[in-house]
C-alpha cells in the first residue's frame, strides 16, 4: 500500500499567535488550540497546519506529513530508507520518519487505532 498523499504541514514558531493569524489570513480556519502555544487550523478538506511555539534557542521548522490509511498495510520499498519505525505520539496517531534519496526527512502518520 502507498500513502495517501498530504495529511499535514507540521510548523514550528517563535510566536504561536503571529503564526496562527498569519495563516488565518490566508483562509485558514482555527480547528483547536492548546493551553501550550500549539493549535491546529485546516482549510477546506486540504491538508491540515498544525503549528507549535518553540523556544528562541531553537530554529522554526517545517515537516510535510504524508497520510499513511493502515500501519499494518503500508510496506515501503526496500530503497526506501525507514528512520524510525512507526511508533505512538502524543497526539494520538502513529508516526514513521523516511528519508529520501536527497536526505530529507519526511513522516508518515497513521491512525492508532489500526495497530493490533
């Protein structure tokens, strides 16, 4: 089974608010926040944002997450080179980290419910 293409742009920031309405302003719509300076904006049925505030010590960085239906179902080809297998996050999905042939890294997500 092959991904599904895009779920999710992952970001992180310096100013969760800065970033939020910077995104609002394109459109996006505010699905939830957290009581951490994280929140979760979406517009239309495209790919979701999910934006997190990090420290000042620490570079903003962007991951583009592709949607993986069934952990179980997904193998990838054996060029491919897996970083970490899929394992539980805190947000309730499954993550695999990949690299492609130019080092960049991409994560895959899947739901948790489809672990045995």
């Amino acid at each position: 089974m092959a991904t599904e293409g895009i779920e999710a742009v992952f970001l992180t920031t310096h100013n969760w608010g800065r970033a939020a309405k910077f995104f609002q302003t394109l459109g996006y719509e505010l699905e939830f926040a957290t009581d951490h300076d994280s929140g979760q904006l979406r517009n239309g049925d495209g790919p979701y944002v999910f934006i997190a505030e990090v420290p000042e010590d620490q570079e903003p960085q962007t991951r583009i997450v592709l949607k993986a239906l069934d952990e179980e179902a997904f193998r990838p080809d054996p060029a491919v080179e897996v970083v970490t297998p899929f394992e539980d996050t805190h947000y309730g999905t499954r993550e695999m980290t990949v690299r492609d042939p130019d080092g960049r890294l991409w994560s895959l997500q899947a739901p948790a419910g489809n672990r045995p």
